[in-house]
C-alpha cells in the first residue's frame, strides 16, 4: 500500500472511532471493534493515541456479573474548543464552546448602530483574543470560529451578501476574522445556527425534522432533516418574512406590500402602535394592552392571529415532528404563550396534521445563536488527527 493510502486509512479510522465514542459514550474497546468493525489492535492504537493526548477519559462501570468492573472511554468534552459569534444590531456576544454544547466562557461587547463591518469584526477580534487569555483556554485546542447574524449569508465563502439590520453588504467576514485571528470562520444566519443548537442538545435533541421559528425583529424559520440545515440553492430557505400574506396589506421595508412580517416584527408593530400613541417598546405595548386599551389589543391580537397562521402554514410546507419557537415576542410575553398554548393547534392547524408535531419552546433563548455558532465551526472543522498533530506532533 502505498504511504499515503496508508495515511488516508488511519486518518479516517480515527476520526470513526472518535465519533463513535462521542455520539454513544460511554464505550468499552470491545464495543468500539464491534461497531466499527475494526481490528481490537487498531481500535488499542487508535484509543492509547487520543488518551495520552487527553481526548478520551476512561471510567470505570460496574458490570452486571459478580463485581467485575468494565473500563469504558467517553470524549473528555473540553479536548475540542470553538467559539461561537453573535452579532446583533447594537450587541456582540463571543462565546467558548466545548464538544457538549456548553458555554465555558463568555464575553459582551456593545455595538455601536451602524457601526461599519471592519470596526465590529476588528473588535470581534479583539474580544476574542482577550477572552482566550484572560481566561487561559488552550489555543491549540480551538478548531475555529462561528458566525451568526441576521441576513442573507453565502455560506459557502462566509460572506454576509445582505444584512438590513446591521446595513451590511457583500462583506467578506470569514476572510477578515481568518486574517485577524489565525482561526478557520464559518458563517451562517442566526436563526440556522440557532436551531442547529436546539437540534443538537436543545429543545428539539432527538428530532429528525425540526423547524425552528424565530418571531423578533423580523420572522425567519430554519428547518433541520436529519441532522442538516437545509439551505435551498442559495441558503435562503425559510425566509418566510416576506412572504406575501396579503398584497393589499402594509408596505414592508424590502419594499413590498404585504408581507408576513408586517404583522408580526417588532419594528412594524411600534410603527403601528405609534400612529394612535406613542410607545417606546413593546413592554409598553403590552402593558397598554393589558390596560384594556383597545387598539393595543387589536394590534397585539392580529400579531398572535399571525403567529397562529404561520406555525400552521410551516407545518403544512414540511410536515415537521416538532416546532421550536424563539424570539422576543414568545419568549417574553405570557400572553402569546398562552394564546398559542390555547388555540393554535385546535383554531389554526389543518386537521389531518393536528397532534402530529410538536410545539416548543428554545431552550437557550439568548445563548442560543452562540452555542450554534460554535457547534456549527465544530462540525465544519474538526477533523481529529489534524487536532491531535496539533496538540502534539504524534509519529505518522
Ligand atoms: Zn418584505
């Protein structure tokens, strides 16, 4: 065989077997030559690699018969580091993200409105870079970092191709924080990252088709079949927003009349508000509704109407076994819960599909863009021996 064949081979076996005692830990040896169907002496090289370079843990499990105690090895979560990016109109979230998911440090830079691209990811940067030292993360465990924002992303080259909120255009992030930092950048839309974490280890683990839909500044949804976003050709699908739900309705900032989002996106609803009083957020909204004011009630109810309408709408374009809800007006307002709770499946979805999915709820509401962020570098990025090399340079 030749050598880089031979390389190829032990490449790929590692990164099975790591993934196989990731996805169902703990595992004996045993196990791990059965499932893969690899040699027990490939499967002792493969394991003594990743232990003496801290991937692997092993525990001890008292086994069934007389006492006899089993050692098993589970991934030490902490061995594969990413960071996970949020940026949002006036704030910048940075997380560290270890292999489970989990938050290990944090940090929060304020935007500025408006700010330029090269200005936030120069302190993007920054922030990172502080964080990893002041909180001593291993560099070399890093596999790279994620973006999440709100727009359309080419996923691909990580470029942001329009972000309204942010008033960004063709900005090439992933090659200016590479540049920055050393580091690979994957970049996607928030609302796609989000519901990769939720699908991952959030509100919709163990789903195989799950919708996440997003109710904030604007309406967005992300689906996820079996694992994977799905994107569309030009990683667009489910910007349902826009879509028209009445063309003789209220002229939308894309510049189209009638879309989903001018009923329901926060923006919309002040504006709506603020022709009758004036209203600063939607706390006040809320509380004016709560007042028995009546045009607050008939502005709040056609949003929760909405709202209605469109999981309705989600669940008969992707017939999905669960519907995760996130964003600002679910998250925080009681009301739209119990509405929801109370009418949606019984007044609003089509027949044949009630009870055939799920309604809940994010799981990470605010770090919920970082996790996936993170999540989404790690599987863009990890590949094992390159890890292992990294962290020490091991005989090929
Ligand atoms: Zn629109």
């Amino acid at each position: 065989m030749q050598k880089h064949d031979q390389d190829y081979i032990k490449r790929k076996n590692r990164a099975t077997v790591f993934e196989m005692i990731k996805n169902n830990p703990p595992l004996s040896r045993a196990e791990i030559a059965r499932l893969t169907g690899m040699s027990p002496t490939t499967i002792s090289r493969i394991v003594s690699d990743l232990f003496h370079l801290d991937f692997m843990h092993e525990i001890e499990q008292e086994t069934s018969s007389v006492g006899r105690k089993a050692v098993l090895l589970q991934v030490n979560p902490r061995s594969v580091l990413s960071v996970g990016v949020e940026i949002d109109k006036t704030m910048i979230r940075i997380g560290v993200i270890d292999l489970d998911g989990r938050v290990i440090g944090s940090r929060t830079i304020e935007r500025q409105k408006n700010e330029a691209a090269e200005a936030t990811l120069g302190n993007i940067a920054a922030g990172i870079n502080e964080l990893i030292e002041a909180e001593d993360f291993d560099r070399r465990r890093i596999v790279g970092i994620g973006v999440g924002l709100p727009g359309i992303i080419d996923y691909a080259s990580g470029t942001a191709v329009l972000s309204a909120q942010l008033g960004w255009k063709q900005t090439d992030i992933a090659g200016i924080l590479k540049k920055l930092t050393g580091l690979e950048v994957a970049v996607d839309n928030e609302l796609k990252v989000k519901s990769l974490a939720e699908h991952m280890y959030g509100a919709a683990k163990g789903s195989s088709r799950s919708v996440l839909i997003g109710f904030g500044s604007g309406v967005g949804s992300s689906l996820i079949i079996d694992g994977e976003i799905y994107r569309g050709e030009s990683n667009s699908a489910g910007e349902i927003g826009h879509t028209v739900v009445d063309p003789g309705g209220i002229l939308c900032e894309c510049g189209k009349v009638g879309c989903l989002q001018t009923y329901i996106a926060e923006a919309s609803l002040l504006e709506q508000s603020n022709k009758i009083k004036p209203i600063a957020n939607l706390d006040e909204l809320f509380q004016a509704r709560r007042d028995g004011e009546f045009w607050a009630a008939s502005i709040i109810d056609r949003a929760m109407t909405f709202i209605a309408v469109t999981i309705s709408n989600i669940a008969c374009m992707y017939n999905p076994d669960t519907v995760i809800l996130t964003g600002k007006l679910v998250e925080r307002f009681s009301e739209v819960r119990e509405f929801i709770a109370d009418k949606c499946m019984d007044q609003f979805v089509w027949e044949p599909l009630r009870g055939t999915f799920q309604i809940v709820y994010s799981a990470f509401e605010n770090d919920g863009v970082v996790i996936g962020s993170g999540l989404l570098a790690q599987s863009r990025f990890l590949d094992i021996s390159s890890q292992m090399e990294q962290v020490e340079l091991i005989d090929n």
